[in-house]
C-alpha cells in the first residue's frame, strides 16, 4: 500500500513531469515551426535566385522587358498557385496583353482580368486607354465556354522601368482566399529586382548611345546605321545635310535610296554587303557641286552571346570635293606644264638641227638671231623650274629673302620703263604715281622685290584691254589709316577691298600697288587668287591667249609674307581691279 505521506510527493512530480512534456512539446512545436520558416525562407530565396538566373541565361544584356516577363510568368508554376498569369505592357501604338494559363478558364474569366489590369493601368497613369489597340496572346490551357468560374483571388503588380510606368503584371485564380502576404512580398521583391536591373542596364546604353551619338554628330562625315531589316537607326547632322533634311525630319531608307536613284541602288548595295560580309566602296556620286565617296558595311557585334552576328549595316558619304578639285589642279598642271616645255624645247630642237649646218654657223647675223631664240628658250624654262623651287621651298617653309638697304622708289620707276615697251604694244597707258613721305630707303630683298613687280605689272598688262590704263603706286601708311583711303588722299586710283579685312591695324609701312582698269575680278575668285595653279580666262582682248603657270601670285604671297609684310587685292567687276603689298619699315 502506497504510504499516504509521500502522496503530496508523487503528486508534484507528476505535475512536473506533465510541465516538462508539456514545455517540451511547445519548444519541439516551435523548433519545427521555425524550422519550417526557414525552409520556406530559404525555398523562396532558392525560387528567387533561380529565377533571377533564368531571366540573365535566357535574356542576357537585354532591355526586352516582355521577354523578361515570359521568363517570369513561366517559372511561376514553381513557387505559387494560379489559374491565370498575366501581364499587360504599354507601347507607343498599342498595348500587349498575355496570358499563361495553367487551367481551362472561361472567355469571361479572360475578359474580367484583362478589364481589371486595364483599370490599374488607368488608375496609375491618371488616363484612359480605351482608345488603344490591345495585342492579346493566350499560351497553356484552353478556354472553355461551358467553364463558368469567375476571379476569386487577384493581385497586381506594377512595372516601373526608369521611374516610368510600362505595364503591370497579374496572378488570378478561380479560389478564393489564395494568396497571402508572403507570396505577393517575394514576387513584387522579384519584378523589382529585374525592373532595377533593367533601368540600370537602360542607364547604362543611354549613356553608351549619348557617347556615339556625340561622336556621330561631331562627325564630318556623314554616316546613317540600319538595323537588319534596313531601317535606319541613327543617321547625323552630315547625313541629314547630305540627303537634304532638316533636323527634325525622320527619314527612310527609301528616302535615301530616292536620292540616289540616278547613281546606283544603295539598298541592294548595302544587301549585298551585309550578305557578302565585305565593305563595298562606291565611287562618283554626285549631288549637286559635291562629289562623294560611299562606304557600306556590316556591323558585327563583337561580344556576348551575339559575337559575331550581324546586326546591321552602316553607310559613309565622304566629301571627296576637294580631292577632286586637287586632282583636277593637278592635272590640269601636268597639261600645263607640258605645254609650257613644249614651246622652249621645240625652239631649242630645231635650232639645234639649224646649227648642224656649217652654213648657219659662218652666217654671223643668224647665229645671232639663233642664239637670242636660244637663250630665250632656256630662259622660259629656267624661269618655269625657279617659279616651281621658289613654291617647293615656300610649303617646306625654307624660303628667305636677303632684306638690304634699298631704294623702292629707283625699283619701281625702273620696272616701269622696262614694261613701256610691252604696254606701248598692247595699247595700254602705263603710269607711276608716287606719295610724299616716302623714305628713300627701306629694307628689303631688292632681287625678290623686283620679282613681285614684274609679276603685278605683267599681269595687269594681260587683264587690260586696249585703252585701258595701268598704274604702279607707291606711298606710305601709317597705322590706324586704311590704306584704300590713304591712296585716294594721294589722288591715286584704287578699287574697294571687297574680300580683305581692315588693313587700319598694319603697322607703317611702305605700299606698293597696282591699279588696272581691266574687266575686274569676282568676290568668289578672289579668295581663289593665291592658290597654287589657279588661272582665270580673260576677255579683255579678243585673241589674246594668256598663258602661264598660275604660280606667280603664290610666290608674290610668299615673298612679302618674308619680309613681314602682307599682300591684298580689291577689285571691281567691269571697272578693274587693285593688287598691293606693304612693306614694313625697319631702322635701316
């Protein structure tokens, strides 16, 4: 029999059994609940690395948001239940609606949804959308007309790429009461991840785009790129000039192809390239006074998943005026050229065969006369090769002149009487007119002084036509005077510097100048008169062929730019024109 004293005892210790069990039972429950969170936890947290990773193998670097969305909205079926998803994207001409269906709904079950995720839409925008066209795509199960279950649990989820609303995405079920905080939490953590990952990558290219978007616009060049289907993706300012839009034009390619249609096909052309995977070169298209050069490309990307798969094409108009016009120049040089050769050596040959004979030689008078041809004809082409060394040394920047003390007022007057006789022919007035003030000596190359001289008063003498008249100036400037003004003060004829700039700024200086009363010269082809090569025809004499090398005014530019001086020319068309240098002073 059990003693009745130890009763109260047995009593406690069972009660602190049960407490034991009890609290035992309660910390076990707790553990598994815990536990169980955790494997939820880290089951969500799998989900979400595995479907991030999904979205970066199956999209790579790409800002296609639907694309992104199909990955999510297929991998669903691992972490949630539904009947329905869905998502619904904002473009500029319409909206595209898709949903996946994980069981047979009813048309009106597809209607229900798409109204509400097109209300959520509204409501975020702040504006209807009824007026946009809806794409809707339906993939998974079919719908069932005699399927009559409606929307019993819904929940949305905006989708916000750069701080701009672009869709919503929707999960639906025909049960009510399915989802709870916990599911919609990991996957609005999901869309927000891709959606940030997006923006970025978005930040990224604009910035990337702004780069070469800068450096096409800065180009000269101009450049248009196409995708694969020949639609233009970037075209700059140049282009734009090129084919003749304005800036806020939005051409095509067949735009492009319209303005070339004359010349050449450039679509098939730029097909051809991208087919063939060669740059094509077209030469000789021109538009309007332009000659242009027209690469085509394929563009290749060079990275990625799409390394080495083309993504388009690029076209380059190169402005090749210029090369053209240089080797115009240039040919047109050698022909001069020739032709200068071709008079001295001819002379030079007969005379040659003339003095073979014995007879030739004890005639005293002719061999005087043929030895003067002869002389003249060395001389010809000496003075061609001298032009030509003083123009090499010129543009290698080697060319000096010898300043020594010297009186311009002898030289000029000396040249003068040198030409009488060739303006007495030509029935042309040859005049000097000296100013007051001029020093009797300057500093200066009295040899290459000469030179610039002889080439003004020549040429003034080939432009005038009979009865015209020509005159060689000389007369002092002093700074902060222009020089046109300070000849008329002195009574001697000048033409407007119509394409200089102020000569008021010159420091002192003595100008020399020649004034004839020729047919003028035009604004344009002044800026053209000291380029190597450049000639002009002239009408003032009928008949009268005026030859030479277009190389004098290069070297007269060159001489006074040596001395320190500058060179001008003003001009009138019909009344004549004004060639002058200065001369700067020196303490002599």
């Amino acid at each position: 029999m059990f003693p009745r004293e130890l009763l109260p005892l047995a009593v406690g210790l069972i009660g602190l059994y049960v407490i034991v069990v009890a609290l035992s039972y309660w910390w076990a429950r707790r553990v598994r609940r815990e536990i169980e969170a955790k494997e939820r936890e880290i089951k969500h947290r799998l989900y979400e690395i595995a479907i991030l990773k999904e979205i970066s193998d199956r999209t790579g670097y790409s800002l296609n948001i639907q694309k992104i969305l199909d990955v999510i909205a297929g991998s669903l079926r691992q972490f949630i239940e539904y009947s329905a998803a869905s998502y619904m994207l904002l473009e500029p001409s319409k909206i595209i609606f898709k949903a996946d269906l994980d069981q047979s709904v009813s048309p009106q079950f597809i209607k229900d949804i798409r109204g509400r995720m097109l209300g959520s839409l509204e409501a975020l925008l702040g504006r209807p959308l009824a007026d946009m066209q809806i794409e809707e795509t339906l993939t998974g199960a079919i719908m069932l007309d005699d399927v009559d279950e409606l929307v019993q649990s819904f929940f949305n989820i905006p989708l916000v790429i750069g701080g701009q609303l672009v869709g919503v995405l929707t999960i639906a079920h025909t049960k009510a009461g399915l989802y709870k905080e916990e599911e919609m939490a990991i996957l609005y953590k999901i869309v927000n991840q891709a959606s940030q990952a997006v923006t970025s990558l978005g930040e990224v290219v604009k910035t990337e785009q702004g780069k070469i978007i800068a450096m096409l616009e800065s180009m000269v060049e101009g450049v248009v790129m196409t995708d694969r289907d020949y639609h233009i993706v970037a075209m700059n300012p140049s282009a734009r000039a090129i084919v003749g839009y304005t800036p806020t034009g939005e051409p095509t390619m067949f735009d492009i192809v319209e303005k070339f249609k004359n010349i050449f096909n450039l679509q098939e052309k730029l097909e051809e390239s991208i087919k063939l995977d060669k740059m094509i070169t077209l030469d000789g298209a021109v538009l309007g006074d332009k000659y242009y050069q027209i690469l085509l490309s394929p563009v290749k990307s060079n990275q990625g998943a799409m390394k080495g798969q083309v993504l388009g094409g690029v076209i380059i108009f190169h402005d090749i005026t210029h090369e053209k016009e240089a080797e115009k120049m240039r040919s047109d040089f050698t022909s001069m050229m020739v032709h200068e050769l071709r008079s001295p050596l001819g002379n030079i040959k007969k005379i040659g065969e003339l003095m073979k004979s014995s007879k030739i030689l004890e005639d005293k008078e002719a061999s005087t006369e043929y030895a003067g041809m002869l002389y003249d004809s060395s001389s010809s082409m000496l003075d061609l090769v001298n032009d030509l060394l003083d123009v090499s040394k010129l543009e290698a920047g080697k060319f000096e002149v010898d300043r020594q003390p010297g009186n311009i007022k002898e030289l000029l007057v000396e040249r003068v009487k040198f030409f009488d006789t060739t303006a007495r022919d030509a029935s042309v007035a040859l005049k000097i007119s000296l100013g007051e003030g001029v020093p009797d000596v300057v500093s200066m190359d009295t040899k290459r002084t000469a030179q610039i001289v002889n080439n003004l008063l020549s040429n003034a003498l080939k432009y005038t036509p009979k009865g015209g008249t020509v005159t060689a100036e000389c007369f002092l400037h002093t700074q902060g005077t222009e020089i046109g003004a300070e000849a008329l003060r002195f009574g001697m004829p000048w033409f407007a510097e119509s394409a200089e700039k102020s000569t008021a700024n010159l420091a002192k200086s003595v100008v020399v100048a020649v004034t004839d009363t020729g047919e003028g010269i035009s604004l344009e082809n002044v800026g053209k008169l000291w380029n190597k090569f450049t000639q002009f025809t002239s009408t003032a004499r009928k008949g009268a062929e005026h030859k030479g090398t277009g190389l004098g005014l290069v070297i007269v530019k060159g001489i006074v730019e040596a001395h320190g001086g500058t060179v001008g020319v003003g001009s009138k068309l019909g009344s004549g024109s004004t060639f002058y240098f200065t001369l700067p002073l020196e303490v002599v």
